[in-house]
C-alpha cells in the first residue's frame, strides 16, 4: 500500500506523522471520504470544496486542491482495486501539547483502503447523547470523532450499521457517517442543515435528484415514517428495514427504490457533478 504523505508517495510501514500533529493531540483537523470505483472518483470537486469550508470553519490555511488532485491520482495509480475508500486528511500539523497551534504548516494525508459495495438495505439504532446545532465544529467534516466512534460501537453492539441522533431541541438530525432521510405519504423529507448535521454530498445530490424537501422533524417521526434511508459517499442511498426495534418489512420501499435508481442513474452519467 503507497500512501500520500506531505509532498509525495511513502510505502505504508514507513509513511509517519510526527507524534506532535496537531490532528493527533487535540483533533484539530479535518478530512473527506472519496468513493473511487475502477481508480475514478466521485464528486471530487465537491468534496474539495467542502474540504475547504471545513479548513476555513477551523481557521486552518485553504489546501491546495491542484496538490490534492495529484495526490489522489498518485494514490489510486498506485494502489489498483475495485471499489476503494479515498481518504484526504488534513490538520493543523506539528504543534505544541496544547490548544495552540504551531508554525509548522498543516499535515496532508491520503490513503486508500479497499471497500466493499453495502448492502440494499440495513438497521439503525438510536443514541441518548445529541449533537450540538450550536457548537462551533456544527457543520465541520473534523478528525474529532470520538463522539462517532462511541456511537457505531453501541450500533454494532446491537446488530445495526449506523446510529441516529437528534439535536438538542429533540430534533431528528443526522447518523455517525450519514445523513438521513425519511419518506412521509410518500414525500421525502430530510432535517435541514440548521439541525446541526453535517451537509453531506450523498445529501445534497439526493436532495437534488429527487425533489427531497428539507424539513425540522422531531425524533419520533422515525416511529411513523413509511420509509427510512440513509445517505453517505460509501452507502449512495442504502433503505433501513430496522430502527431500534421497530422493523419496516419490504425495504426499500417504492419510494426509496425510486431514489435509488435515479441516484445509481445520475452518478454513472457524472463522475463530477458540480
């Protein structure tokens, strides 16, 4: 495995960041998750583009997105497969044990791993703990991903890929890596981005493509929903035939086939949709 390290490709066991990164000691840093199919990318721009919102929400310096562009070819030249999870990450580089940052410059990373295609459809669980529409990384794709990480345990703990939580006025808002979506008398609906979940780019192309409206919906819609899915780089639109306990026989439903099929359709005629 070759992976991109600050200016250039390293084999795996000798690519090394410094124990001082700034992305290792207090989070601070940021990343997005690329689909690459056959070493193609999907949506690249947009990623960067959020990539770059989320530097400048944590005031780290814009990237390069040319040097980007090369280091992902060189990644995905390198290492050939399938169906592969493209992973740009970028923090505030080497710095002080503190909150501080250094002068050192930022840190970039990427990595390719090896995915599989997931499943038409999967269940979900709810969380206690709620994210903060308020707080000052709302809307930020960061490394500080503890919060995640606790969550997808409990998920997989209790037979299920993903975890959903509401904000903090009890608002249904997004998953650990997703956003969801849920289909009421047959519109679909998403929580808008003022819920505090992160503006995914699955998100905004379903929104797009299929006439989704967004929508401040309580938690409990999930205990009325006709049809649930979810949406991320990795899953495209993925329905959900079980929330807590709570089974929806048939999934995908009509509607969530629907979405399905156009999101299948749109992304094969566009590798770069802007």
């Amino acid at each position: 495995m070759r992976i991109w390290l600050d200016g250039g490709l390293r084999d795996a066991d000798s690519a090394r960041v410094s124990v001082f990164d700034h992305g290792l000691t207090v989070g601070d840093g940021i990343f997005e998750t690329v689909k690459a199919a056959e070493g193609r990318t999907f949506a690249l721009t947009r990623h960067l583009d959020r990539l770059t919102r989320s530097a400048r929400g944590l005031g780290l310096p814009d990237p390069d997105h040319d040097e980007i562009r090369a280091a992902c070819a060189a990644v995905l030249a390198a290492n050939p497969m399938p169906l592969g999870r493209l992973r740009i990450t970028y923090t505030g580089g080497h710095g002080p044990l503190g909150s501080d940052r250094g002068e050192h410059g930022p840190t970039l990373v990427v990595a390719l791993g090896e995915t599989a295609r997931r499943p038409d459809s999967t269940a979900v669980i709810t969380v206690p703990w709620t994210r903060n529409e308020r707080g000052a990384l709302t809307g930020l794709k960061t490394t500080s991903y503890a919060e995640n990480v606790v969550a997808l345990a409990r998920a997989h703990e209790r037979g299920a890929s993903e975890a959903l939580f509401a904000n903090t006025v009890d608002q249904l808002c997004e998953g650990t890596g997703s956003n969801v979506f849920v289909v009421l008398n047959g519109e679909i609906h998403t929580p808008p981005v003022s819920s505090g979940c992160l503006p995914g780019i699955t998100r905004a192309l379903a929104v797009e493509w299929t006439g989704a409206t967004e929508t401040d919906l309580p938690l409990d819609v999930l205990d009325r929903a006709d049809e649930i899915f979810l949406t991320s780089t990795l899953r495209d639109i993925q329905a959900v035939h079980r929330v807590d306990d709570r089974e929806l026989p048939g999934a995908p439903g009509p509607v969530t086939a629907k979405a399905m099929r156009i999101f299948e359709e749109r992304s094969g005629q566009d590798l770069d949709p802007r």
